[in-house]
C-alpha cells in the first residue's frame, strides 16, 4: 500500500525516471436542420455558428448549464440562442428532475428490499418516499405539468430536438469530430462560470451579453497588483507562477509529465502582463530565468519528501477520475433521452432506458463519495507521516493549494451536512 515519495518515478518537468518502485494500488472500483434560424451579416458564417451549436448544446436539459465565455462572434451567437431557447424550458427541466428522482427512488426501494430490506439504506428511501405523499398523485400531477410545459413551449423543444439531428449530420458529413466534441467540453467544464451552479438561465444570458462574471455575495474583486517598474512586474510574475505550479501541478499523479501544464502557465502569464511586459522591455530571457527557479524550488521540496513512505493516492484519484467521466457520459445521455421522452411521453422503451440511466448515474455518484472518502482519509494519514518525519513544511508547499485534495475535502464536509448526499451545484464543479 505504500510508495516511495511523492513525485519518485518521474522528475517534476522531464519525463525521466528516478527509480523504479512497484507501485501497490489502493482498492476503490470493484472488479436542426442545417439551416440557420438566425440573420447573420457581415464575416459571420452560419456554418461556423451551427459547429458551435453543435459543440456547445451537449447537455441542454442539466438543471444547471456548464457554460463557458465566448472566444468569437460566432460562437457568443450559438450561445445566446441557446441559452434563450433553454430558458424558456427550465421549469419543464425541473418537474422532468423531480419526476425521474421519484422514479430512480422507487427502483432503488424494490433493489434494497430484496437485497438489504433491514438496512439502514432501505429505511432511508422508504422515509423520503413517505414524505413525498401519494406518489401516484405526485407523478399524475407533474405528468399534467410536464405535459403542458411541453406544449407551451413546442418550438423550444423543436430547437434541441433539431440540434441533435444536426449534431449526427455533421458527425457523418465529418463536419465536426467526435474529438472536436469531447475537446471543446472538456474546456467548457475546466473554465466553467457556472461551476458553483450559482447562475440560472437568465442570469447566464446576460453574462455572456455583458462579457462580465459577477462576483459571489460578499466577494469584493481583488485589486491588480500595482505595476510600476520591471522590478515590480517580474516580482508578480514570480509569485503568480509559483501560486499557479502549486495548483495545477499534482505531485501525486506519478505517471505524469508535468511540462505541458508548466508551459501553459507561462504562457497564460506571459498573455497577462504581455503589455507591461512590452512597456518594461523585459526579455524573454529574463523571463524563463524566473521560469526556472521556481521550478528548481518546487523540485527542491519534492526531493526533501522523496524518502517518506506513503499511501499512492494519485492512482485512486485515477479510478475516480473514469467515475468522473462515466458520469459526464451517463448525463450526456439522459440529456438526449429526456428530449426524446418529452416529446413521446409514451415511448415505453425510452422511459425504460432513461429511468436505468438515472439509477447508473446515482450508483456512480455513491462510488464517487466513496472514493472521496477514501482521498481524504489516506490524504490525511500521510499527512500524519510527513509531520512525525518533520517533512510538513515542504509537504504542504506542495500539497496545501493542490485542487483536487481542496475539493475532495469540500465534498466531505457537504456530505457530513446533508446526509451523505452532494447537491447538484457541486456535482457541477465536480465534473468540471
């Protein structure tokens, strides 16, 4: 169960191994149309707006929509109209949520009774059916509602229904590739601005109008660090890249060569400040001087860990990880069956498939908070062995801003206060 340092089988920046340890791992997973509805002139091309559509509208029907800032005109167009067709079926979205949550429950209540009907568990779905009421009342009620939500906003429904038949079409014509797809939401969830599922549809139609996030309650926007000499600028950048490597550099992740992520960094930085940089006449030289003493820092304090043993959580991150990304295919597919059964409520076959769907997405959400469980506590126990080596101090340069341990310990905490269950905001930022 232990491994020789963290970092130990490849140095910080050049794949090149140190040793040669067999690593022992942590058990944890068990064996449209093409054509345009929107006016466009001047250089913005319909073909381009409809690959963005394409790209962007892959899970229309979350109760809280991933959304990313727009790069280009084209693709803050394809947003909007979006945005704006969903708005108007966000109530539909929520009664279909309630709706397949009743279903899912149900299920897991006839699985429970015949595998564990003593347990725990069981009770506890049982008491959350009972607070419902009559559960043929409910569902006959939100059946009524879905129904004339449904109606009353037929063309909405009639856009996303088009928008997947576009999405087969440019997939068969090559237009767009299933790689294109998986790259672009793969950036959409990492620079999500709805992460913490704090924006609703509406207020998501005016971000994008006005191009400016607003800021959290009681959240006051950081001051820019005052520039006023190179001294000054190199100074920020120094700090910044540091702050940076400490967050984005996972030290447990053994297997990994980390230079890509170092090099987008300076290059973020180096955008950033590319006119102070100018105004200043700092050389390119200058700047990878910075560069690399702070990556001889950061390696200094993984070779002053490199003998302690500890538990390999980075390859149970790795099996979180496929958890993490069966989810976002598991949504991804009831996004599209939730818009194939509203508007064939009748369809037996997809019904039956969407309501599995849902039950395989709240299996892989309890394997989640498993994982989570296990992060945090072997996390912690290596952490006990850092102190008692006298390795803290380096252990937390390289530990204390990392993501993922951040945001285990979050997810931990909300589960402790909400009866083991995450709510949908933070499976949101989870699956960023």
């Amino acid at each position: 169960m232990y491994v020789n340092s963290v970092g130990s089988s490849f140095d910080l920046f050049v794949s090149r191994p140190k040793q040669n340890n067999s690593l022992a791992s942590v058990p944890y997973l068990k064996n449209t149309n093409s054509v345009d509805t929107v006016s466009f002139t001047g250089k913005i091309k319909p073909v381009v707006v409809n690959k963005f559509k394409v790209l962007i509208g892959q899970d229309p029907f979350a109760a809280k929509l991933a959304v990313k800032m727009p790069e280009s005109d084209e693709e803050r167009i394809a947003l909007l109209e979006i945005l704006e067709h969903r708005v108007k079926l966000d109530r539909f979205v929520r009664l279909n949520a309630e709706k397949w949550g009743i279903s899912i429950k149900l299920a897991e209540a006839e699985r429970l009774a015949e595998e564990a009907p003593n347990s725990p568990e069981y009770h506890e779905v049982m008491r959350w059916l009972k607070n419902k009421g009559n559960l043929d009342s409910v569902v006959a009620t939100l059946n009524k509602q879905i129904e004339q939500e449904a109606k009353r906003n037929k063309p909405a429904i009639e856009f996303f229904e088009e928008l997947s038949k576009l999405e087969d079409e440019y997939l068969a014509k090559k237009i767009v590739k299933e790689q294109q797809i998986e790259k672009f939401w793969y950036r959409v969830t990492k620079e999500n601005i709805n992460a913490d599922g704090r924006f609703s549809t509406s207020e998501l139609i005016e971000i994008v109008k006005s191009g400016k996030v607003p800021p959290k309650a009681g959240e006051t926007v950081a001051a820019a660090p005052r520039i006023a000499s190179r001294k000054d600028l190199l100074a920020v950048i120094k700090s910044e890249y540091r702050q940076l490597l400490r967050e984005e550099t996972n030290v447990y992740d053994l297997n990994k060569n980390h230079t890509a992520s170092a090099k987008d960094a300076q290059k973020r930085l180096k955008e950033k400040y590319a006119s102070q940089i100018a105004r200043t006449e700092v050389a390119d030289s200058r700047l990878e001087d910075i560069f690399r003493y702070i990556e001889r820092e950061f390696n200094a304090q993984i070779d002053n860990i490199m003998d302690i043993d500890i538990y390999p959580i980075g390859e149970h991150w790795n099996q979180m990880l496929e958890v993490e990304s069966k989810l976002r295919g598991l949504r991804r597919e009831v996004a599209q069956l939730i818009a194939r059964v509203s508007t064939s409520p009748s369809d037996l076959e997809a019904n039956a498939i969407l309501t599995k769907k849902l039950a395989e997405i709240e299996s892989m959400k309890k394997l989640w908070i498993l994982g989570m469980k296990k992060s945090v506590h072997y996390e912690a126990v290596n952490r006990e062995m850092m102190e008692k080596a006298g390795k803290l101090k380096p252990y937390d340069y390289l530990t204390g801003e990392n993501k993922v341990i951040k945001l285990h310990k979050e997810a931990l905490e909300i589960c402790e206060k909400n009866n083991d269950e995450l709510p949908e905001e933070m499976w949101v930022k989870i699956l960023s």
